[in-house]
C-alpha cells in the first residue's frame, strides 16, 4: 500500500459522518441576534427570580407555622402556670389556716369562724347596701321619712 491511499482512507475517515454526531439536532446558527441573546437573558433571569420568590414564600409560610406552633406552646405554658400558681396559693393558704388553727388550739384559743362562700356572698351584698349614696339623692329620701338632713356637727360621711 503506498501512502497517498492510506492517507486518501484515514481522510474519508474523518469527513465521513458518525452516527454519533448529533446531525438531527437542530444546528446552532453561526450569528445571533441580540434582541434573542436579550430574551434569552430576561427569560433565565425572570425564571431565577420566581424560583426565589416561591423560596421566600415558602420559608416564610415555614416561619409562620413554627410561630404559630410557639404560640400555642407559650398559651399552653402560660395556661399551666396559671393553673399551678393557682394550686400553690391554695396549698398554701391551707397550710396557713391549718397553722393557725394548731397555734389557737395549742394556746386554748377558740377556733376560727370558718367562712362558706354562701357566707362570703352575704357579706358582699352587706357591703353593697352600705354603699355611700350622694347627697342628691339621700336629702329627699331623709326628707321623705320625717328626719333632719344633719344632726349638730356632723359631716355625710358619718
């Protein structure tokens, strides 16, 4: 074999197409528009900013959620306390009248009145009807019933 025909078949070779070489995509143009390059460009650009707004989106309704799951912790925590504190006191003012009551047995004191709350309620409406009432309204009723508005040297409150 001489060498111009090894050499003529390495070329053919070479120029031949490969069933590799991608001749069905469409080509590349050799020159490209700006305006094209410019819509390119906005178009990566407009898709680069929604994928971050819906990032932002998300990791704020993210935010959001664990606010809301601290807040209801923190109303559940508050409550609890609330509730604890609560039992303290009574506990506590329990303790206290059991005190007292052993200190007044041990000294032969008599023992304490215990308080019902339908005698607490009593009380209340007692010191509803004490209530100062203004003058406006007690002279014609002091009046009504015949007696002096003041008596010598005294003021309303008394």
């Amino acid at each position: 074999m001489d060498f111009a025909k090894l050499m003529s078949s390495e070329i053919s070779k070479k120029t031949q197409p490969t069933s590799s070489s991608p001749t069905t995509a469409e080509p590349t143009p050799k020159y490209l528009k700006r305006a094209d390059l410019e819509a390119q460009r906005r178009q990566a650009y407009q898709d680069e900013q929604a994928a971050l707004q819906h990032s932002r989106e998300a990791k704020a309704q993210q935010k959001r959620k664990f606010e809301e799951e601290e807040a209801a912790r923190a109303r559940i925590r508050d409550e609890k306390r609330r509730r604890l504190a609560e039992e303290s006191r009574l506990r506590r003012e329990e303790e206290e009248v059991q005190k007292e009551i052993a200190r007044r047995k041990r000294l032969g004191l008599p023992p304490l009145p215990t308080t019902s709350p339908a005698a607490a309620a009593a009380a209340t409406a007692d010191a509803e009807e004490n209530k100062d009432i203004p003058d406006a309204q007690l002279f014609p009723k002091l009046r009504a019933l015949n007696e002096p508005i003041t008596l010598f040297g005294e003021t309303h409150p008394q």
